[in-house]
C-alpha cells in the first residue's frame, strides 16, 4: 500500500486500528475473505516463482485488511486496506497492473458498501486516480452521489485529495503485450467477439474484499481494470451494485470477480443475499448455487467470495482457478489459487 493511501486511510481511524496488534479478547470474532480474480489458473501453468509471488501478495492484502479489525476498526475500513495492496501490485488486475483498453489506455471501475447502513459509492472508468478504490469511498461518505465515471470520478477524487498520476503509471510490459496479442486476434479474425473467444482470463479480473467487523457489521469492495480490449468507454459489474458487489448485515457480504456482463444481467451479487433472505438457503447454499447453476447455466464465467454475520465464508468458481483467501474466525490464515479437489468444502 502506498504512503498516502496508507495516510489518508488511517487518518480516519483511532490510532489503535493502524497498529498491528494482536487482541486476546474480541467481543465478537472478525473475519475477512478476498480474491485477486478467477480464471485459467491451472497449477501446470505456474511457475513456483509465480506462485509464491501470488500466495505472499494475498496473504499480505489478508493480513492489511485484518490488522484493521483486530485493532477494533470497521469493517470498510478492512476491506479497503486489502484492497489497497492489492492495487498496487502489478499481479493483479486493478490499480498499478490494469489491463488495457482497445485505445491502449487504463480505465479503472470500484465500489464499496457497507452492510450496516446500506450506504455504497463507486466510481467507472478512472484515469488518473491511483487507488480507485479510495475514490469509491470518498464517493460514498463526501458526496450525494453513488457512482461517478470518467473525467468527473477523477476531478471529484483530486478534490478530495486522493493522489493523482499519470496514466502510464498504471501500465504494465505483461498488460501491453496482452493487448498487442488481443489486437493480433482482432485484426486476423475482424470480429470483437472472436478476439476474446477462448481467452476467459482477457474477459474478466477484479480484486475484491469482503470483512465482519467486531460489531457484528459487514462491509464488501471490489476494484477492476475490466477486459482487455474493451471498447467505447465499456463499464462492467464491478461498480454496480448488485453486480459485483453487495453488503447487507442480515444477510451477506459479496465480491464478484468474472465476465462482468453476465455478472450484471443477473445481478450476482444481490442473488446471493436474496436467497438467503427470501429463499431460506444458507451462505453455502446460496453462493454455489448462484454461481454453480444461474451464472454457469446463462454462460457466465468467474467466481464470488461471500461472508455472512456468523463469519461463514464461501468461495466458489465455475472457472479453472481462483486467487483467494480469508482470515477465519480463529485468526486462520487460508490462500488458495487452484480448483479444490472433489472432496474439500470449498
């Protein structure tokens, strides 16, 4: 996480939320999940340097997000500092490592909500703003608004000042190669749909985070850099609430990462806290059947990460693979990239 988020994020917290402490004594257990995107992530496919890179980032984002509960923050808070390191790092798709537009540009999506009040910000195709995710949160406690986009998102979050940068800073050699790879296919095939065909990891990447706090609140984000490629200003699920992100504390807390139009066109998110609040099903249930069966059966591809008030967490994907974690009520620590066997829980 970078000096001034860290800065500004902590300026909104007492000054035991920043410290890294351990407390013997938690009224209630907090727990905090998160994922760094779903895909063809396939264990024959990564190198062991690869794969330790990509277990220390998510068990760093687990450990950010946790330090804020167990130091008695909210948890918003929690999942914006997860999601912070996770934009920073060129691992992931969001923040510093974004893919590119089909103009070889960066535009970013976020949002956050909190379970508690129901209160949500967001922000869709930034530019500028080096951690979409902060501009999110700004949108939501210092304006009237939910969701800002463009030029507007970027002015709103240098007014409130969030750090500015130019877009290169966004721009990684593996991004721009994907890109070149993704033009090669358009141009030999002279059709949009035909340049992703077979290429789930360019339709789709987010980071996310989901946490409950010690007050028993949840709270959930998510921050994209979208599809490689993507045209016309294209926006996806990860700023829409309902999509790819929903908080709600007497049901759930949702991140989404997958092909955001499906995401969006069955409000994935919302699904899951609506089966458990109108369908009777438990966490469990709802999330595999979400996305094992409406999301699979509709084409959709990608995975959730759900948390609901007794710090039950579930994790499922129809994809080969998924970056994740959390931190369980116990103070476990848990990452995982590939597709569990038949006989694991999740």
């Amino acid at each position: 996480m970078n000096s001034q988020a860290l800065f500004l994020l902590c300026a909104l917290l007492p000054m035991a939320a920043c410290q890294n402490t351990t407390s013997s004594s938690r009224p209630t257990p907090v727990v905090l999940a998160i994922h760094g995107g779903a895909g063809t992530i396939l264990r024959k496919n990564m190198s062991a340097e690869n794969e330790a890179a990509y277990r220390a980032k998510l068990e760093e984002a687990l450990r950010a997000g946790y330090a804020m509960l167990d130091g008695g923050s909210e948890a918003l808070d929690a999942v914006t500092a997860a999601i912070l390191v996770m934009e920073e790092s060129p691992l992931f798709n969001s923040g510093h490592g974004a893919v590119l537009t089909s103009a070889g540009t960066c535009e970013m999506d976020a949002s956050v909500m909190r379970g508690d009040t129901g209160m949500a910000g967001a922000v869709a195709g930034v530019t500028t703003t080096r951690n979409p995710i902060l501009a999110a949160r700004a949108v939501m406690e210092h304006s009237p608004h939910v969701l800002l986009s463009g030029p507007g998102a970027d002015t709103f979050a240098r007014e409130q000042g969030l750090e500015q940068v130019p877009n290169e800073f966004f721009q990684t050699d593996r991004r721009l190669q994907q890109l070149e790879k993704w033009r090669e296919r358009k141009s030999a095939t002279g059709s949009l749909s035909e340049a992703w065909e077979g290429k789930p990891d360019e339709r789709h990447g987010t980071v996310g985070a989901v946490a409950l706090d010690r007050e028993g609140h949840l709270a959930a984000g998510t921050s994209t850099g979208g599809m490689v490629g993507k045209l016309w200003g294209r926006i996806g699920d990860s700023p829409i609430l309902g999509a790819g992100t929903w908080a709600a504390d007497h049901t759930c807390a949702v991140s989404g990462t997958g092909w955001g139009e499906f995401f969006m066109r069955g409000t994935i998110a919302r699904d899951v806290a609506a089966l458990m609040e109108f369908g009777g099903l438990d966490l469990e249930q709802a999330a595999r059947r979400v996305v094992r069966t409406q999301l699979t059966e509709k084409g959709g591809t990608g995975g959730v990460i759900a948390l609901d008030g007794q710090g039950r967490v579930s994790a499922p994907f129809n994809t080969a693979g998924m970056y994740r974690g959390w931190i369980d009520q116990k103070g476990r620590v848990e990452v995982h990239l590939y597709a569990p066997a038949a006989t694991e829980r999740r």
